[in-house]
C-alpha cells in the first residue's frame, strides 16, 4: 500500500466518522425505552433514584434513595442495564413470532 494511498485512507474514515449523526457510544441513561431519573435531595442529604420503560410497568421501578450519587448511579446502571436486556429479549420473541406465523 502506498504512502498516497494510506492517507486517501485516513481521510476517508475520518470524513465518515465526522458525517455520522451519532460518533458517541450509546451510554446507559440513553436506551430507548428505558428512561432513568437520578435527584439530589437536600432536604434529607440523599440522592434518588427511579428508572421508568416505555409500555413495561413490570421493569419500572419505585424510586429508591440512596446515601450517595455513586451509590443511585450504581443502582441505576444495574437496573437500566437489566431493562433494556429484557425489552431486546421481548423484541426478538416478538419477531421470531411474526416470522414463524409465516
């Protein structure tokens, strides 16, 4: 591969990653369907903490309090982690429904 060749390249690549409408890696407070809510309490010197999905009150969750934000944040990721595993699980049963119904 040539030098010329090489940065024709690069540049291509970069341009694309550029030109992309999302570069950034999807975090977990951004799953669709899966919206997390973390507070600061001062009155009661707590953080809280509740994860709400779209259509599936059965993996919502009550709002919970914890002592420190590392602590919610913890909780939450665990949680939406859980949730959004559960709503891609139900995506692909949903499908494997649809295709067997052909």
């Amino acid at each position: 591969m040539t030098l010329l060749m090489l940065r024709k390249l690069i540049r291509e690549e970069i341009g694309r990653d550029l030109k992309s409408p999302r570069p950034d890696t999807m975090n977990w407070k951004d799953y669709p369907g899966v919206h997390v809510i973390i507070t600061a309490d001062p009155i009661n010197n707590c953080y809280q903490a509740r994860i709400t999905v779209k259509d599936r009150e059965d993996l919502s969750t009550p709002t919970r309090r914890f002592k420190s934000e590392n602590d919610a944040n913890f909780w939450a990721r665990d949680r939406a982690e859980r949730a959004y595993r559960s709503l891609l699980g139900s995506q692909e049963e949903d499908q494997s429904i649809i295709r067997s119904d052909r």
